[in-house]
C-alpha cells in the first residue's frame, strides 16, 4: 500500500477507546515492524499515560504558544513543521498529541488542525491509529474523513449501544464514507454477548470481537502501569491478534 492506513477509534465516554487503541498497537509493534503513529485526539489524554511515554507539548498548547501568529485554517509549511516536531518518537511507534488550546476553550481548534495535517503528517508512516474523543463531534467537524478503518467500541451498556447507533446514523446522514466500518463489544458478559451481535446485525455493521474484561488490565491500570506491557497471557489479547490478522494486515 503507497499510503499509510489511517484507522480511527470511536465511540461513548469510557467504552474502552484508549484501551482498544493502546492493544491493536501493542499487537502492530510486535507482529511486524510497521511504523506507526499514534494520535491521540482526546483532549482529555490518557493515552500517553496508558502507553507510558512522555509528551514535550501538545498541538493545542504550540497554538497558545504561537497564539497571535497562526491562523489554525492556514497549516502553513512553517506551521507544518512546528507539529512535527512536538511528535514523540519512541523506540517502535511515534506519538502526536493534539490536546487543546486556552485561547477558545475548546477542542475545535485541534480538531480543524488535524483534518488538515492527516494527510501529510501521516505520510511517514506505514499506519495512523486515532483515539478519538468521545461522542459524536469528530464526525461532524470531518476530523476522520480520510479514515480507512473506523472502529466503534461499546461498551455493555445502552448509552454505548445508543451512541454508536448515533455515530452509524450520522456517518450516512453526512455520507462520511469510511471504507470499513466495524463494531467491537466491550465488556460485554457472556450472556449478554448476543444482545451485541444482534444490535450489529440489525445495523447492518459487522461486530469484529467481543473484548472480555481483563483483569490484567484493571491491575495495569490501577498501578499506572503501561498496557504495552500486558502479559503475553492476558486473555484479552487473543482477540487482537485476530483483529490484526483479519481486518488490518490484509489492507497493509
Ligand atoms: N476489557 C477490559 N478489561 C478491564 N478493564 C477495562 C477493559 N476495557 C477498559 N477497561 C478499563 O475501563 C476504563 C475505561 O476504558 P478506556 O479509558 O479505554 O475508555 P475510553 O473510551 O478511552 O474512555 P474516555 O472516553 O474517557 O477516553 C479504564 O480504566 C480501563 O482500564
Ligand atoms: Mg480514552
């Protein structure tokens, strides 16, 4: 493939985002040597916790910093060049955080400087993973336009049902064409697992895995420790094996 896979992760406040993005990386770094760029454009950030890697200034805070002089609808090449170098390159992956910025309050402002550096910024790279912010505002603003992959995490609840029934709806409503588009269950118990697929079926989308709690991961999470490092035993990550060998390695 000439250009980079870009696969973003969707869906309700604390269905599992992060925790989705963090192990389909981890999967990536060790079945091959890809290079991969992870973004996280959450303004809240938990991923560079969650991966264990330092951020030196986000997208959001260079904006503040160069508050007078950037107009965030012109990426100029100066400006460009500014974002990548707030990229943090580690040993197997690279990591871009867009955060947010103090002069609106809000994350519009990164939101608009992503859809127009994607292209570029990830042209470096073999694959682009983006750990989206919750809800519904990303799709609206055209952040994940030129997404290939666009994963929706839900977790067993009826807001997670509800709001990737909302995030399904509004992709047609704005004929926002991903070229795939997939379901994944989170924490879903075994009896209630058929509830998912049902759900998938009836809005025609194809529910790829069923994420099973993980104690591990509570642990990691509870002593800050990164999921990079989950044990090779972690019941959890069978299933992103199989993801990576279905529905990613085949587009590569
Ligand atoms: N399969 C799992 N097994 C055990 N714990 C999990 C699992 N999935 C997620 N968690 C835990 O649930 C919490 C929420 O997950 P996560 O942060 O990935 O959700 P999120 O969708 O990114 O949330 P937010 O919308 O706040 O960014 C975290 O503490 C995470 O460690
Ligand atoms: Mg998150």
């Amino acid at each position: 493939m000439s250009h980079s896979l870009v696969i973003s992760i969707s869906g309700k406040g604390g269905a599992g985002k992060t925790t989705f993005t963090a192990l389909l990386l981890r999967e990536l770094i060790r079945s091959s040597d890809y290079r991969v760029l992870v973004i996280d454009a959450d303004p809240a950030m938990n991923l560079p916790a969650v991966l264990g890697c330092k951020v030196k200034e986000t997208v959001g805070e260079l904006v503040d910093r160069l508050e007078k002089e950037v107009n965030p609808d012109e990426v100029t090449v100066s400006f460009e060049q500014m974002i990548w170098e707030t990229i943090t390159e580690n040993e197997d992956f690279a990591l871009l955080a867009m955060g947010a910025t103090e002069r609106d309050g809000c994350y519009c402002t990164v939101n608009r400087v992503l859809a127009r550096i994607i292209d570029s910024v990830s042209k470096l790279y073999d694959l682009v993973l983006m750990d989206m912010e919750a809800g519904l505002e990303h799709i609206s603003r055209r952040t994940d336009r030129d997404v290939d992959i666009f994963f929706i995490v839900t977790d067993a609840s009826k807001m997670g049902l509800h709001t990737a029934s909302r995030i399904i709806e509004l992709t047609k409503t704005l004929h926002v064409d991903f070229k795939h588009m997939y379901l994944v269950g989170n924490r879903f118990p075994k009896e209630s697992v058929k509830i998912l697929y049902d759900f998938a079926e009836e809005k025609n989308i194809e529910c790829i895995t069923s994420l099973p709690v993980d104690q591990n991961i509570s642990q990691f999470n509870l002593l800050g420790k990164p999921l990079l490092e989950l044990p090779e035993d972690s019941s959890i990550l069978l299933n992103f094996k199989n993801v990576v060998e279905k529905y990613v390695e085949p587009l590569l």
